[in-house]
C-alpha cells in the first residue's frame, strides 16, 4: 500500500517551508514619498509565502483525492477518504488564494491632503485632510497584539489599520504636523513635505500619537 501523508503531517512541512523563508521577506514594503507628495505601502510580503504555501498543499490534496476517485479499484472507503482531501483541498485553495489577493491588493496610501485605504475585500476609502474629525491610536508594546490607528471623517467615513503592518509612518506624520501646527501639510509644499518625510524617518510623527492617544480635530 502506497504511503499518502496525513493533513496533519503537510501542515507541519508547511510550517517549516513558512519559517525557513520567512528571513527573505521584508516585514513591510512602502514607497518613500514621490515628488508629487505621495507615498503608498503594503502590508507584510511574507504573508504571500503563507498564502502560496497553503494554496500548495490544497493543490496537493486536490491531486490526491481526483487519484482516490479515478483509482480502478475504487471502493466505498475510497470514497470517504477522497470527499476528505476534496473538502480540505477546497478549504486551503479558497483561504490561500485570498491571502495572496488581499497581500496585493490592500495598501495604505497619503497625499496630497488625502488618506486612502484600499482593501480587497471592503474597497477603497479616502478621507481629505479636511474631513479628518478625530484620530486615535491603540498602541502595543505586546508584539502579539496589534497596534491600531482609527481615522475618522465628519461624514463617518472610517480608515482603521496597523502602523506595525503598514508602512504607516507618513500617515502619523501628516496628523502630527496638523496638531503641532494647526493646519495640514502641503505635501507639493517644499518645506511641508520635508518636514513629514523627516518625522515619518525618524518615528516622531508615531512617538506623538503614542503619547496622545486620542484627538479631536476642528475641520478646517
């Protein structure tokens, strides 16, 4: 009898394969702040490591249940066994394929006086500087718990992610700027775009945030 691997035993080679590749992806991927004032970022490029890992085994166990089914000496314990692989397959494919259409398509994006949030699955938001009502910022020192900057609009519009996740430190910078300053950025402004990217560098702009917690804003 031909020896076919266990669901259990994929999961532990995938977790292998996951940690051994895991040192050649960056945590984040971001673009710096282009001339016209806009910088976008991504989130973790490891998670497509995850994701093409696990819509691997689901190939491999979709391969092994259609060989149970077109077996000549099919039987009725085959057919047990390959409505298993069948259904685990189509769980991992459906759950690997979203992790890799979700890494390439979320990003978090800020320019000129405007915050955009794009996600597979809820779609595009943007809110105008000059919408933006209130900020808060749950932060973590926990690297097991999530650190989470919400955004909010006067028409309730809402942009909620990580900055650990996110290249996220030109949006704490641009809200930090409004609330030392008392008004937004220019990001086409020389001297106001320099002044974001250098607390966006540095971590200033999200040391602040930190600091405050939660904030009203006056549209302005």
């Amino acid at each position: 009898m031909k020896y076919v691997p266990s669901p259990l035993e994929l999961a532990m080679i995938l977790g292998i394969i996951i940690k051994l590749g895991l040192d050649h992806f960056d945590r984040v991927t971001g673009s710096a702040m282009t001339e016209d004032g806009v910088a976008r970022s991504k989130p973790p490029q490891y998670q497509l490591l995850g994701g093409g890992g696990v819509l691997f085994i689901g190939l491999v166990a979709l391969w092994l249940g259609c060989r149970r089914w077109i077996n000549p000496s099919f039987s009725d314990d085959d057919a047990g066994v390959a409505t298993m692989w069948l259904v685990f397959a189509i769980i991992l494919i459906t759950l690997g394929a979203g992790v890799i259409l979700q890494t390439n398509d979320n990003y978090i994006e800020v320019g000129p006086g405007y915050i955009e949030k794009h996600s597979f699955l809820d779609g595009t938001t943007r809110i105008d500087f000059e919408d933006i009502t209130s900020c808060s910022y749950k932060y973590s020192s926990n690297p097991q718990q999530t650190s989470n900057l919400v955004i909010r609009s006067s028409d309730r519009r809402k942009i909620k992610f990580s900055p650990k996740d996110y290249k996220g430190e030109h949006v704490t910078s641009v809200i930090t700027f409004r609330l030392r300053e008392s008004r937004w950025p220019s990001l086409l402004d020389e001297f106001d775009q320099l002044a974001v990217m250098e607390a966006a560098a540095n971590g200033s702009g999200e040391s602040y945030l930190r600091r405050v917690r939660s904030i009203r804003l006056n549209a302005t």
